[in-house]
C-alpha cells in the first residue's frame, strides 16, 4: 500500500501552545475528581444505569495497563500503540484511561466494519496490540491470520470475569506524553478507497477539547454532559470524554445507540442520568420528531422530571423546522440549539449558537464565528484570478487564524489541499455569514450543483423540502445534463408507505422548490428511498447515492460496512433499481 507524503499543518499553525516538556495526562485528569465522584454514567444495553466513579476507573484503567504492557514487545521508549474495535462502552472509556495512563497512541475502530477495511486500518496504523471485546476476539484472529504477516496480539477486555482483574499495574518507568507525542488517530468513513488516517497531538489538543466544550455546551465542574455518539468519531473523542475529564464533568455512555430515537427509551434514559445537556445526531432528531405527535413533549413521555439546560445537534445540516421542533419537544432552559460545525480534523467545534451571543431566529445556522478564528468567505480575502487560479469555490469557508484543535498530521492516499497558497485552512465547505454575523453551511464545495450557472446549494435544497409533512429526510445529488450542465436529482424517505400518497408528495416537492427556490432548483427525477446511507456519525454519503444517480446502477464490489445502516440500505438500493 502506498501513500503520499504525510500531510502536516505548517509550522505557524501546529503546536501553537506553550513548550510543555511533559504532560501527565492521567493524573492531570484523575485530580479533577475525588475518589467517590461518578466520572461515567453508563446506559446498558438492558437500560440499566451503571456509575462508574473515580475509583472504579483507576482500577480498571490500571488493570488493563498491565495487561497490555505483558502482551506487548515494548522498544526502548518507543510510545506504545493501541489499535482497538470497540463501540460506546464502559470497556472503551476504561480503553481510553488506560492508554492515557501509559501515555500511549489509541485508535478506536467501529466494530462492526468488514474484516477488509478494520485491516486496511491496521496497516496503516501499525499497533503493537489490539483490544476487543470477547465477542470479537475470533473476528480479529481471522482477519490477523488472514492478511498480516506480523503476529500483533490481540486481548479481548472482559471486565465481568474475576479472573481477568488479578494484575496489579506494573510500577514501570513510563514516560510522560512531550510535545511530540501523539494522543488518538481516527479513521474517517468511506465506501471506496482507502481510509483517511487523522493524528492529533496531546496539549494543544486537550486545550481546545476543554475550551470548547466549556464555550459551546456550557459544562463547567459537576456538569453532566449526554454526548449520545460512537467512540469512534470525533465527537466521541472530544465531547464524551477528553473535553468532560478536563473539566471535570460526569459523561453519560449510551450502550444502546437505538434506544435514544424512540421517545419513550430517551425519556427513560435522560430521566435516569439527569444531564445538563444533551448532544445527538440530527438524524435522531428526525427520527423523533417522525415519532411523536405535534405539541408532545420529553414530559409527555416521563413519569419523572427531565431539566435539561441545552441540547446540541451534529452529523447532518440542521433543517430549520427540526430545529424549532426540537426546542419545544425537549422544554430546554436555553433556546439555541449548539448545532455544530466541526470536522475530525478540526478536533472539536469550530462554529456553534450559543445563548450567549442571542439565539439565532434560524435554527438552521451554526453561530456566529469568533473572532479569533478569522472565519470568512474566500471572495471576502482573494480575488476572483486567484480563486480560478487555485480552484478555490467563491463562496468556501477558509479559516485565517490558527487554533489549537486542528489535526498533528494525517495519512492519506489523496492529495488533500488543507491550505491555499497564503496559508488560510480550507474547511472544502461553502456557506455564507448573513447581516448580522450568523454562518449558513451550504454543504461540502464538490456538492454545489451548477445548473445552467446557477449555483444551487443542497443543503438550501434539501432543508426547503424537510419543511413539508411526512418527510424525513432528504438527499440532493448532481447528475450530469447534456443542455443544463447538472441537474439535481433528489431523494426522500417518508413516513407514510402508499403509493399514491407519495405521488401525492412528489407534486407537492415540486410545488414548494418552484415557489420557495427557483425553476433551476427543480430535479430533474425525484425519488422516494426509504433508508438512505449514513455513516456512524449520522451522515448521509451523498457521494453513493450520486452514483446511483448518475449510472441508475449499483456498485456491489464497494465496501459498505461504514455504513450505520448498510442492511436496510441495501434493500432500499434493490427497490429503487428492480
């Protein structure tokens, strides 16, 4: 497998902290808490709520520590790497407390990829051990014996067995994380291709993971923050558990990701864990607000009392009308919602509403920019020579001032241009900053759908037709037009089966585009899709459903096992094309 060279931030942007020698993460962390506080509030799978205190963590961390150090072939003061297949789970943070105790390099991988693309992570990642659960221990010695050649071993977390809690933690001469040290490597999701590698350090990483979810969700000491995502994605990283330990919040782990897109599951749940805040996917929030009647709310569904102080939203563009459903639903003391725009290699939230600065009267946006980021729209700093010159979309979202989150290095197999020619990070985002300082996304640069000129945003497109009732979701795609340029071909799911209920929708689609947009908004075929593909974070891959556009066809070599929904996409997939 080859690569092109790592891509490395420049100097002026990376390790922009003060010089730190070394850094105890472990202890730095553990200090925030006394030995009786509850630093996770674990959801079981059976709904029960498991506390995981202060004491609970440092055995279990130090346990695992020792494990790992005896099964590893460890080089002088090489740092140790860890390559782990696990979900959101009270293994996965003890996982995470390990390595920091170690000051090791982790990598958490979605258990449920295909054996194809956890090894193509491997490889790349180069561990020294690997750590799963029981259940996929035979999995990952299939996929070892299958396609390495190097015998990396494999030790299966099994925190209910008495047996495997012998080990003391051995008092070895570990060195503390420097400068130089890496602290995670995420993997970003894909159906082609090989996957993108993304490293973030330690200081300037942990700074901004405790700056921001301060600033954007408020959390302060004793906060409880529901950060309801995957542990492996960023979010999972920085807002369930780095950003909380910094701070010294409680984090509440969800074992059972379905459970919270049904009403009477989440009241459950948020009854029991009392959060300040609670941040999910945008898909959840569709999915509950397909769930419930008009004006029902959290309380509707709860014998107890459900406070919360803030609710935040990731993974897809927040559609202006869920916005405003979710507010109400969800009777939260604050009434902006922290829709966030982020990406895993800015390492946390970049943009989001916040209270503070007034709630924005379109849930749609993502806040106001600060200043010290320099945020702005690539016509507002280079002329329209440049921007062809460089290939650069007017209306792209650069960022001029460095900041501490952004990713320590990244290992791809594309030639990714993170920065133009004067230095300023690309976001390969458009959007536009309205009057009074607000930031629209309009959707990733390669998304925007030129038809005969006119530039047409799919993220504008697609919150339009969330508008009307019995629709979902909604996926705008380019197909190439022989008189147009492009087209939009779009996509729906709906609540409702019939079919001449949804022939029904389709004239009222195209009704609301041509009086809410324009002629050139109009697609070109629209079609209803009942599962379209997501990645565990909540995204739709627009780039699959832009295949399936423009070939009326199906890719059955791709692997599709990054998706949250492969099954019953697949079997959107047959209905459309039979």
């Amino acid at each position: 497998m080859s690569f092109h060279k790592d891509i490395i931030p420049p100097n002026n942007w990376s390790n922009i902290s003060k010089d730190i020698k070394e850094f105890d993460v472990y202890k730095f962390v553990m200090n925030n808490y006394k030995d009786d506080e509850t630093i996770f509030k674990v959801v079981k799978k059976d709904g029960a709520i498991k506390l995981l205190k202060k004491k609970d963590c440092d055995k279990g961390s130090k346990i695992l520590a020792s494990q790992i150090i005896n099964n590893i072939n460890r080089l002088g003061n090489d740092q140790v790497k860890i390559f782990a297949v696990l979900g959101a789970s009270e293994e996965s943070v003890i996982l995470m407390l390990s390595s920091l105790l170690i000051s090791a390099h982790h990598c958490i991988c979605f258990e449920d990829l295909s054996n194809q693309a956890i090894f193509q992570r491997i490889k790349i990642f180069k561990p020294d051990i690997i750590i799963c659960t029981k259940k996929n221990h035979e999995k990952l010695l299939t996929i070892i014996n299958k396609y390495s050649n190097k015998n990396i071993p494999i030790k299966s977390i099994d925190l209910k067995n008495k047996n495997t809690l012998k080990n003391n933690f051995l008092e070895e001469n570990f060195s503390y994380y420097t400068k130089n040290s890496n602290l995670f490597t995420l993997f970003t999701s894909g159906s082609t291709g090989t996957p993108k590698a993304v490293i973030h350090g330690v200081y300037d990483y942990l700074e901004y993971a405790k700056f921001s979810t301060n600033y954007f969700f408020g959390a302060k000491k004793d906060t409880i923050i529901f950060t309801a995502t995957d542990a492996g994605w960023i979010n999972g990283h920085t807002y369930a558990f780095y950003g909380p330990l910094m701070l010294g919040c409680t984090s509440v782990i969800n074992e059972n990701p379905h459970a919270i897109a049904l009403p009477l599951l989440l009241a459950e749940i948020l009854n029991k864990t009392k959060p300040d805040c609670f941040y999910t996917s945008v898909t959840v929030l569709r999915l509950l607000m397909s769930a419930v009647k008009p004006n029902q709310t959290i309380s509707d569904y709860c014998q107890g009392s459900i406070k919360l102080e803030r609710i935040g939203s990731c993974g897809e563009p927040l559609a202006n009308i869920v916005g405003k459903w979710a507010i109400n639903f969800f009777e939260t003391k604050r009434k902006s919602i922290v829709n966030t725009y982020f990406q895993t290699e800015t390492g946390g939230v970049l943009v989001a509403p916040r209270d503070e600065d007034i709630a924005p009267l379109d849930y749609s946006s993502v806040g106001k920019p600060r200043k010290e980021l320099g945020l702005v729209i690539a016509n507002e700093i280079i002329t329209s020579s440049n921007l062809k010159k460089e290939g650069l979309d007017p209306n792209e979202i650069l960022i001029c001032n460095p900041w501490s989150g952004i990713f320590k290095k990244i290992i791809s197999d594309k030639n990714s241009n993170y920065f133009t020619k004067a230095g300023y990070f690309r976001l390969h985002d458009i959007g536009y900053i309205d009057s009074k300082g607000y930031l629209f996304i309009g959707g990733r640069s390669d998304d925007v759908i030129n038809v005969a000129g006119h530039r047409i945003s799919s993220s504008e497109l697609e919150s339009t037709c969330l508008a009307l009732d019995n629709i979902n979701e909604v996926c705008a795609v380019a197909v190439s037009d022989k008189i147009y340029g492009s087209r939009v071909v779009l996509y729906f799911s709906s609540s409702q089966e019939n079919e001449q209920f949804i022939k029904e929708i389709i004239v009222k689609l195209k009704k609301l585009i041509k009086e809410k947009l324009s002629k050139y908004h109009l697609p070109k075929k629209i079609y209803n899709f009942e599962n379209l593909p997501k990645t565990k974070s909540g995204k739709i891959m627009r780039r699959i459903m832009r295949g399936i556009a423009e070939t009326s066809s199906f890719d059955k070599s791709s692997d599709y096992s990054t998706l949250a929904n492969k099954e019953s996409f697949l079997e959107s997939v047959k209905k459309l094309l039979k």
